[in-house]
C-alpha cells in the first residue's frame, strides 16, 4: 500500500487544476501585457482568474495581488506594513513565536533595521488568544502577523476576534493563510482580515504561484521592481497557466469545502484515536481547533528522522514538521514554542491526509507508525534507560 500523507508540505494538482492551465500553455499562449488580440485574450483570463478568488476570499478583484507563493505574499505585506509604520513613527510589530519562517525570517530582518518585534507565547494547546494580542499592541504598533492555521501542528487561530481587536486599536492585521485556504472557511470582511496570504500548491493547484489579498487603501512595497504589471505591485510577466490552475483549484476547494470537512475530520479523529493507543505519545495541538486533515504526535524515545524512513519502506509518506526546514538537525521551533523539550520534539511525526484519503489506509497508517514506533524502540539505548527508570518519562 502506498499512503501520501504530506499534503501540509504540498498536495498532487486536482484534474480541474490541470485543466484549467492546458490551454494557456497550447492555445491562448498570450502575454498579458501585449495589445493584440493574442494578449488582451490572457489578460481576460487573468481579469477573469482575480474575480473568481475575490469571490472566494469576498474581497474586492482590485485587492488581489498574484505572487509566486505564500513566501513572497508574506514577505511583501509584512514589508509593506513595517514601511507605513516608520513614515508614521511607528516601529513594532507583534506575532507569534511559531509562525512559518517566511514571517520570522522578515522579522528578524525588520529587528536589524530598528523594528521592535514581540513575538507572543503560544500555549500548550498550539493556540493565541485576541486577549493576548490586545495586551501586547502599543501606540507604536504598526502590524499584527498571526497565522491563520499552523503548518505544523494544525491549530487554528481566533482570526476574527484577533481581527476586531487590530481594528479596534487601529493596526493592521495580517494573516499567513497558507494552511488554512481551501480547507477553512475564509471571508476577509467579517474576519477583519487586512491582508492575508495564500498558495496554490497547498489545495491541489500548481506550485509557483500564490497571491496576496491587501484591503482597498494599503499601500504595497514592491519587493520587484520593472513592468506595471500587476497594477505595478509586482513586476514581471504573470504567470496565467499557474493563475489559472490556482483560480480553478480554489473554486474547487471552496465549492467542496464543508462536505470535504466533514470526511476529513472523521479520518483525522480515528487516526488520532489509534495513534493515542501508542504509550508515551502526545498529540500536538488543540484536538479540536485544528485543521480538517492535520495530525501531529511525538513518541518518546525515538528520532523523528529514522521514523520517517522506516514509514517511506512501508508506504507510508510523511513528514516530521514543515518542508520548509527538513534540512535541519534542531527540533522544530514550533514544538518548542508550545513546550516540548528537545528530546520529545526529535521524535514529532506531521501526518496531513487529502480527500482521497481512506478509513482503509488510516488504519493501516495506525499500525505501521506502531510497529515502527516499537522496533525504533527496541533499538535505542535512551529507550532501555527509560524502561529501566534511569531516566523518568516526559510523555506519560
């Protein structure tokens, strides 16, 4: 059996995605910019592809900006905000110790260049509180970046009663929605959302491309300059076969989204369920406020690594936190951030199910993290010292 449960990383591209895309890499071929008929029929459908998200999101198609992902989205509307703040004085910024680190990345940045950042406490839980954003917004606050869904660990945030307060106290607010489009009810208006980020690949469009929704009146930073493409917010020639696939793919999820939920949370609850079976092992995140298909545990005693291999022999293809930073020997800054020490956090494994997903391979997921949960185990010195109360369990 062979069981891809890595869709948090990146998702296989719908049928209506590919569909979508054939004809403007074949027929309709146009640059968008060009006058000739060729081209203003590109520039139709990329007029086209912004009204169809701006349906989705209910925000205005002029509020749309097309981006190359959720990376460039996030960089651009934190930029952007921090630029605002400092024409008014303005230097702070407050966000979240386990925020992806396409937004811990440009903070760090900002706080090299004499930005004030707060990052907030996460609870054991994986959740913020609006309470907690209230207390740390101050005169000089020019942004809130919070994120709408962990990419980790599933957690959804309270984005609009976060919303309402940056509204309140006159702050914008933005949201990396990488996680949460397609999978999560979004409206941008009654989520008091200024500025959110999305990418394609994550509800089965293509990779390459994202957007970034920016409310009426927020100036943005170009991160590249050249053309007046994209009313002169992001240079370059837009990409309209990804813009394409990613429009379709958002109708798509959107259209299916509450019965896809309730399919999803019953495969994630018994996955969850055979999974807690496994002693001294710990799920990570609200059990409740989190994403449809998202499922994170750490098992004592093991190093996620080895686990993820002896999982790839069995079938089963997943990951122990975000793609982002597979390359890395530190236990993820998430887990950290929510209490996990150094040791549990090594053995973490991220379990992220699609709609395809099967009660048959779930129970089969369950039994093969078992068996390889026990050999790892069985093997490791750390174990024997645990077992033989040399050490005491963190994980009861």
């Amino acid at each position: 059996m062979k069981i891809y449960v890595d869709n948090a990383a990146t998702t296989k591209m719908s049928k209506t995605a590919i569909e979508a895309m054939l004809p403007y890499m074949a027929e309709e071929y146009g640059n968008p910019s060009s006058l000739h008929s060729v081209g203003q029929r590109a520039n139709e459908a990329l007029s086209d592809a912004r009204e169809r998200v701006a349906r989705v999101l209910n925000c205005e198609p002029r509020e749309i900006t097309f981006t190359s992902g959720g990376s460039e989205a996030d960089n651009q509307a934190i930029l952007s905000a921090a630029w605002l703040g400092a024409r008014k004085g303005k230097k702070h910024i407050v966000s979240t110790a386990f925020e992806h680190h396409a937004v811990l990345h440009t903070l760090n940045k900002l706080a090299k260049e004499g930005f004030e950042i707060t990052l907030l406490d996460v609870h054991e839980n994986g959740l913020v509180t609006a309470q907690q954003v209230r207390e740390a917004i101050r005169p000089d606050t020019c942004l809130v970046t919070i994120m709408f869904a962990n990419n980790e660990i599933g957690t959804i945030q309270p984005i609009a009663e976060i919303g309402a307060v940056c509204r309140e106290k006159g702050v914008l607010f933005h949201t990396d929605a990488v996680q949460a489009a397609g999978h999560l009810h979004i409206d941008v208006k009654a989520q008091n959302i200024d500025m959110l980020s999305v990418s394609g690949h994550k509800f089965h469009g293509p990779k390459g491309v994202g957007l970034l929704y920016a409310r009426k009146g927020i100036f943005l930073v170009n991160l590249i300059e050249g053309g007046a493409q994209e009313r002169g917010k992001r240079a370059g020639t837009e990409n309209i076969p990804a813009i394409m696939g990613m429009a379709a793919a958002l109708e798509e999820a959107a259209a299916n989204l509450d019965a896809n939920q309730a399919k999803l949370v019953k495969l994630r609850d018994r996955l969850i369920a055979g999974l807690e079976k496994i002693p001294h092992s710990a799920l990570n995140g609200d059990a409740v406020k989190r994403l449809p298909n998202n499922v994170s545990f750490c098992f004592e005693g093991i190093e996620g690594e080895a686990m993820l291999l002896l999982l790839d022999d069995k079938g089963v293809y997943a990951s122990s936190g975000s793609a982002c930073t597979s390359g890395s020997l530190d236990p993820s800054h998430v887990l950290l951030a929510i209490g996990r020490v150094h040791d549990v956090a090594h053995g973490s494994l991220r379990l992220s199910l699609s709609e395809e997903t099967t009660e048959e391979e779930v129970d089969y997921i369950i039994k093969a993290v078992a068996e390889v949960v026990e050999y790892l185990r069985s093997i490791s010195p750390l174990w024997g010292d645990l077992v033989k109360g040399k050490r005491e369990f963190i994980l009861k």
